[in-house]
C-alpha cells in the first residue's frame, strides 16, 4: 500500500525544509512534501548552502518513520536512491551517488540529500541542479538544455513517491546492494577530516564506509565525519538507472 502524503508548491521559499517542518507540526499524521522553484535560505550538510541553479529542484519531506529510530542515519542513503530513481525515470538521466549523500555526473556535483530529525519526526531535503549553463567549478547540471518548469513538479513527485515506498520497505530492505552498485567513490582514495585516509572498498549494511588504511580497515559514518573527499568521477562509473 502506497503511503499517503500532501504535496505543497510554493514559487519561493526560504528553505523547504523550515517549511516542511512547519507545515508537518501542524497534521503529523501525513506525511508531506515541500517543493519550491526558487530557494533562498537553503542549507546544506554542515550547514553548508546551495547555489542555485537556473532550473533546479528545491524539495523537503517531512514524516515520521516506522524505523528503529538507530536506524534512521540510513534514511540520507535511501534519499539519496530515490533522487536518482526519480531522475532517470522522469529525466532519462543516470546518476552516481558519492558516498554518502551527493548525486554527481562525469561533469561535476549535481545535487544532494540534507536529513534532519528532531524528536519522532525525520524532515529529508533534496536539492537537484536540472539546468546550468554556466555552474562553479565542481558542480553541473543535469540536462544540457532546460527542461522546463515542469520538469521540478515531475521529479519532485517521482522523488517523493520511491523516498516512501522504500520507507515503507523497512531499513531491512533499504537498498544496500543497489547503492553500492552505484556509489562512485568505491574504488576511489579518500581522505576526510581530520587525517583520515585510504581507499573506500565497501559499503556496510548500515550505510557506512570501508575504507582501506595503512593501518588496516575502517568504516566510517556520514554523522561521525565532517567532509569525505574523493577522486574525480568518470564517466564510466555512472552506471544506468
């Protein structure tokens, strides 16, 4: 059974995932999703904000999973799925997840999961650059060519749909086999802060990386480092949704 949610539109907003938040405290039995053509106040991982792109996708949902909440942290993992699900199926467009919650191309980073949780309420944000002629050094867009303002209200709902459903799912299933699947930096040497570095090799059950040290194996965990940095994509490791 499908789960059921709200769907708001708004032609800007500060950050949707304040407003996800805000709308969600009001009917916390639905789960609800924000979605904006233009984000002011946005933020990222670390508090980080985003840049904007000419046609991007600027969406929040807010729920309250029936996971353990320990469990939880893998909920950015499967955002992360669903946002490239939603992609190729709306966009015809394979993307690659960069551990743990960056979706990239051959041409740069093209978007990424943000998850919040306060108390028994998870608010998962995704922002996707669908367009950018002319983006910083290190990010991209999605498509050459604009597709148009329709385009965000069809990945929006794409995302939101396979987000729950694999929600629904429960963390057993959360897709461990496809994310590895599609995770760039396998393979890739690594470094994060403060010192750490090596080779990523695997992903765990439980969403954490193994990376290969001179000092033997260590996994680590997207809450417990500030920044992972990797080798350059190729375009060879997209794989098609």
């Amino acid at each position: 059974m499908a789960t059921p949610y709200v769907m708001h539109h708004l032609a800007e907003v500060g950050s949707t995932q304040d407003e996800a938040a805000r709308l969600f405290a009001v009917d916390p039995e639905t789960a609800l999703l924000v979605y904006a053509d233009r984000q002011i106040g946005g933020r990222g991982r670390s508090g980080r904000t985003w840049w904007e792109a000419d046609r991007a996708l600027y969406a929040s949902v807010a729920l309250r999973p029936e996971w353990p909440t320990a469990q939880w942290p893998l909920i950015s993992l499967v955002a992360g799925l669903a946002a490239r699900d939603a992609v190729h199926q709306t966009l015809g467009e394979s993307l690659g997840l960069k551990w743990p919650n960056d979706l990239v191309t051959a041409e740069g980073k093209v978007g990424g999961v943000l998850a919040e949780v306060g108390g028994a309420t998870a608010v998962v944000g995704c922002g996707l650059n669908l367009w950018w002629p002319d983006p910083p050094e290190g990010a991209a867009g999605i498509k050459p060519g604009d597709p148009g303002r329709d385009a965000v209200r069809l990945v929006a709902a794409a995302w939101v749909r396979r987000l729950l459903a694999k929600i629904e799912q429960g963390p057993e299933a959360w897709g461990h086999d496809e994310y590895r699947a599609s995770c760039v930096t396998l393979g890739s040497n690594v470094v994060w802060d403060p010192d750490g570095a090596g080779e990523a090799v695997d992903v765990t059950d439980d969403g954490g990386l193994v990376v290969e040290t001179p000092r033997g194996r260590q996994i680590i965990h997207s809450g417990e480092v500030r920044r992972v940095r990797g080798a350059s994509v190729r375009p060879d490791d997209i794989v098609d949704g």
